[in-house]
C-alpha cells in the first residue's frame, strides 16, 4: 500500500482536526452509528488516542464501541478523480460509515486501510464521516486480551469476604494480556488522497550490490491503460538509469550504498508513471544476510546497539506525533544508538521515512503479544492464527521498501513452551509464511520470554535469535551476582546454537531523581550497575550482536500494584530527560562501532 503524496497527478486532503465523540453507553450496539447521538458528544482531537484527553474518567477505563464524527466538502475540481479515504490506523476494530452507508470495516489497530469512495462523495457536497471503534481485546486480537473481558466478585473469588462474595458484581474491563495500555481511537491521520482513473496502485524495489554497481530490481502494480515506466534520480535530482514496463532490473554505476548513522543513509529516488499518472518514493541500496552467527549489513558485521521503543506521549497516548518522533530520532543519535524494535506493533510511517533519512536500522515487529496466559493451549484454542497472517502480509506491504528496515519480527514473548508441540508447528509455519511474502528476503524472528529454554523448540530455529530476559530484576531481583551466573548458564546453551543472538530486552524500573550511595533496586545507580554488569558479559560473547535495553523512554500502562504512573525501565522519563543510565549508554556506545565489533 502507498504512501499517501501530492505530485503533478495526485492530492492529498487532510480531514484531521476536532472531531465530534462520545462513547457507547452500553444500549446501542455493534458499530452502531447515529448522527444526532454522536454530535451531543464532545470534541476530540484527530489523530489521538482519546483515552487521556478528558478528565472524565470513562475515557480512561471505557470498553466497547466510540463513536467519531466530522463532515467535509472536496472540491469541485476533484469531479474528474479517483478518489481514496485512508485511515493510517484505527485501534482496534473500526466500522466507517459515509453519509450514513457502511463502506469499509477493519481489523487490527496498528496498519492502514482505505476505502475507494469515487461516485460516492459528490464534490461541493457535504458529506458526513462516522467512525465506530471498538477497543477491545481477546483471544481473536492483536494485541491480545483475557478472555472474558469482566471484573467481577463473585462466589468463585476465594479471596473476598463472604458478605461480598455472596453478592456478584461484574462489569465489562478491558483485561490486556501485555504491560502497555490499550491506547485506543483514531491514533493515526484520516486523508483523502486522488489519483487518475488509471492509476499505480503498488511500487516494489529491492536491491542488491555488484561490486561498484548498485542492482535495482522493481515491479509496478497497475489498474487500467498505460504504459509503466521508472526514474531514478540520485541527492541531487540526476537521472542515473531509468526502464520501462511493469517489471526490470537496473544498474547504478559507482552506486552510494545505504549504511547506518554515522555513515551515510543515501537514498536514491524512483518516480514511477504510468498513463497521467506519477508517483515517487526514496529507496536505499544496501543488502542485509545472517552468516553464522554475524548479521551482515552490506557484507560488514552489524553490532544492533538500541532499545525497544514505544509510540507513547503524554495526553496524545498512542497518538502520531512527528514532534515527538523528531525528538525521539535525536535522542538517539544523542546516545549513538544505531537501531530499535518496534515494539510491539508498527509504528506510524512516518517515523519510518524519519529512519531511511536519518540511518536508524528497525526491526519491525507485528502486534502479535500476549500469546499465553491461559490454562489451555493458546493455538488450539485461539482463534488468531488468518488475523496474524493478514497482519504480516499488510506490513511487509506497507513497509517492504524501506531500506531501515532489516529484520521482520513475528511477535514478542509468545508462550512456547507450555504446549511446545503445538507452539512449533505455529511459529514454524508462519516463519514459512513470513519469509515467502517479502521480496528483499529480509531475516526474520520474534522475540522470546524468559522461559525454560530447553523445552523451546522454536526460538533457536529463527535466523536471529532475540531473547528478552530479566535476571536481576523480576528474576534473582537485586543480586547481581547471582544474576550474572544464571544468565551466563543461559548465553552457554545459546552459544551451541550457533546463530546470532540480539538481547532485546533487559532492563530494571528506575524512578527518576531517587540516588542512593549503595545501589539497590529503583534507584538510578541501580539501573546503571545492573547494565553494566549485564553489558560485561555480552562483551565477551562474540555471538552476541546486539543490546537493545528495555526501554527508550518510560511509558503508561494499566494501574496495578506493579506500576507506579507506569513502566519505569526507560533510559528516558517519559518526557525525554536523560536517567543516569542514557549518559552511561551514550558513553558505552561511543565506544562500540556499528560494524566490525565482534
């Protein structure tokens, strides 16, 4: 799917802004959608998440469907055009309603979808827009939900008095399965985008390196008549080679290669036309390939030195805001950090483009977490398995072309091994599934919990091998040495495995300005002897090619006795200020190239 853009043949119409809003009262329904019930509403800001921007706390806790609604007129110029609504992303389940006809419904929160609506919008006519979301989350979600989806006391709770227990209370809550919050709403821009009637509906390139020459492979997706053809122009606007048809191969002498900030992140541009029809994109040329245990990046060892990360802001939630991605792409090269997982689901696009431009490597990661918990076999039981290949197919879709990303990533901490058997014949045949969908042949993986690992079967068969493990903290918490002996048996049977190792998590909560002169948990000299101790141990491991501390920046979750305003493992508070462990880690990683290390 194509980004949206304005060109010689395309527009590109924003319908963000206030929106009308209110959330279901619990009588109306599935995506039940009434004009005059949602303008009685409130306003709400579009793209948001709407659940921190009211301080009724409904906002916060509510579970079910909300109800946006806005109007527009297109401009009467527009007549002759084809005409496309696209939703970046609306979490989690979205119903759309134009002048009253349902025309598209989407599932999944963190992906786009599109409706044509040419012939149905009148240009110089208002037409009206309702959007109906649902938030919640179960077994058939990604990101997953508990079953059930009630708090309740009830006979059945042992642990509440009997003059409570005799009387059963529920109510429906959202019970998330993962440690961020259900952020939910219209989190991402509303357009409408044109083009001709003929038109480009996709745009492959891949690349490869033949000594000096740059490869460029390309297939154009077309609907009606026209002729393909494709440019490509190098920084300064020259034209280095240029094809003609839906399909080719082309060759860019002395071609500049992509490579990781500080080096060079070149981007090469491609414009494609076909009948009236343009359309341009930025593409890079580098090559990425697992060798034994080394991750290659252009032929040369890549060391991963990052974070996971989360789109989480203050009031906005989840909501896109390039403010925020621009400041968190300065935060990292501030910590010469070299990558991040998008953890755990697709990020916005933009930030993306942010990354070819700026050369921060991603492994993008699906919404595929909180696969486990239950007391039955998640994978026979579940019923997710077509909604996480619709999910993997739409984002090598959307994001096959950029040169940043180098690694797909399945899903984070599934349940591999309570039912192994069942769990390997999931994980291996969307591995399958996952490798033959994306044309640059990228590595793929997912990411493992702190689990028995000898009863894994799957883990260690993925091309690179990301572990998530916390010993020091929610395992042997605060003493570090027996922490560093446990983790070193761990890293010994990895090493048998002979394939690369990223640990993509590791990390200790840390509450911001509180010091102590002996380091014990939560203090900031805590967090930085806990890293220490565990980086020292990496240092010696060559199959080790990666660090990504958990996380960036501390971020919201759901209230519990575990959190205190949140999760405090960020290297970053919330609002970006450095913790003492950001100046440890910009300090260490000064030190460490991206390639050539190990």
């Amino acid at each position: 799917m194509l980004y949206p853009e304005i060109n010689e043949s395309r527009n590109v119409i924003d319908l963000g802004g206030a929106w009308s809003f209110r959330l279901d009262d619990g009588t109306h329904g599935e995506g039940w959608a009434d004009s005059a019930f949602i303008s009685e509403g409130v306003q709400v800001p579009v793209p948001a998440s709407y659940n921190d921007i009211n301080e009724d706390l409904e906002f916060r806790k509510h579970c079910g469907w909300a109800y946006y609604r806005r109007t527009f007129t297109i401009p009467k110029n527009l007549a002759d055009e084809r005409l496309v609504l696209r939703f970046d992303a609306v979490t989690h389940y979205a119903k759309v309603y134009l002048d009253g006809e349902l025309i598209t419904e989407h599932k999944g929160g963190f992906l786009p979808f599109e409706a044509d609506v040419t012939g149905k919008l009148v240009p110089g006519k208002e037409a009206e827009l309702i959007v109906a979301v649902d938030n919640r989350i179960n077994h058939s979600t990604l990101p997953m939900g508990n079953e059930g989806g009630t708090a309740f006391f009830g006979s059945d709770n042992a642990d509440v008095p009997s003059v409570i227990a005799a009387k059963k209370w529920r109510r429906p809550v959202n019970l998330p399965n993962f440690d961020f919050f259900n952020y939910a709403g219209i989190n991402r821009p509303v357009r409408l985008y044109t083009t001709p009637m003929s038109y480009i509906s996709d745009v492959t390139i891949t690349t490869g390196i033949d000594g000096s020459s740059g490869i460029v492979h390309y297939v154009i997706t077309t609907e009606g008549n026209g002729e393909a053809s494709i440019e490509i122009r190098d920084g300064s606007g020259k034209v280095v080679t240029e094809g003609k048809g839906n399909s080719g191969t082309l060759h860019i002498e002395n071609a500049r290669l992509w490579w990781p900030y500080p080096g060079e992140p070149y981007l090469y541009k491609a414009t494609v036309r076909f009948g009236e029809d343009a359309y341009s994109l930025d593409f890079g040329i580098r090559t990425v390939k697992v060798e034994g245990t080394r991750f290659l990046i252009n032929g040369r060892p890549f060391y991963f030195k990052g974070f996971g990360k989360h789109e989480d802001s203050a009031i906005h939630g989840r909501g896109f805001d390039f403010v925020l991605d621009m400041k968190d792409i300065s935060m990292i090269h501030w910590m010469d950090a070299n990558s991040f997982r998008t953890s755990h689901y697709p990020y916005a696009e933009e930030m993306y483009q942010l990354c070819d431009r700026e050369g921060i490597v991603i492994i993008d990661e699906t919404p595929a977490v909180g696969m486990g918990g239950t007391t039955e076999d998640i994978y026979r039981i579940g019923n997710f398995r077509s909604h996480h290949e619709d999910v993997i197919k739409d984002l090598i879709a959307r994001d096959k072309n950029h040169p940043s990303v180098v690694m797909w990533s399945m899903g984070n901490e599934p349940d591999v091994v309570t039912y192994p058997d069942s769990a390997y014949d999931y994980w291996h045949s969307l591995y399958e599934y996952t490798k033959a969908l994306d044309p640059d042949g990228r590595p793929v993986t997912f990411v493992c919990n702190q689990n028995n690992y000898e009863r894994d079967r799957i883990t260690r068969e993925m091309d690179v091998i990301c572990i998530n493990r916390y010993y020091g903290w929610y395992n042997l918490s605060g003493d570090m040495e027996a922490a560093v002996y446990a983790l070193n048996i761990e890293l010994d049977f990895w090493e048998k495995q002979n394939k690369p190792v990223i640990m993509t998590e590791y990390g200790a909560d840390t509450l911001p300005g509180f010091h102590l002169s002996s380091p014990e948990m939560f203090s900031e000299e805590f967090q930085v002897l806990y890293y220490d101790t565990i980086n020292k141990e990496f240092d010696k491991r060559s199959f080790m090619i990666g660090e990504h501390p958990w996380n960036f920046a501390d971020f919201n979750t759901i209230q519990g006795p575990m959190r205190a305003d949140g999760n405090r493992k960020g290297l970053l508070t919330r609002d970006r200020r450095p913790k003492m462990a950001a100046h440890y880690f910009r300090k260490r990683w000064k030190e460490i190239p991206n390639f050539d290390y190990k």
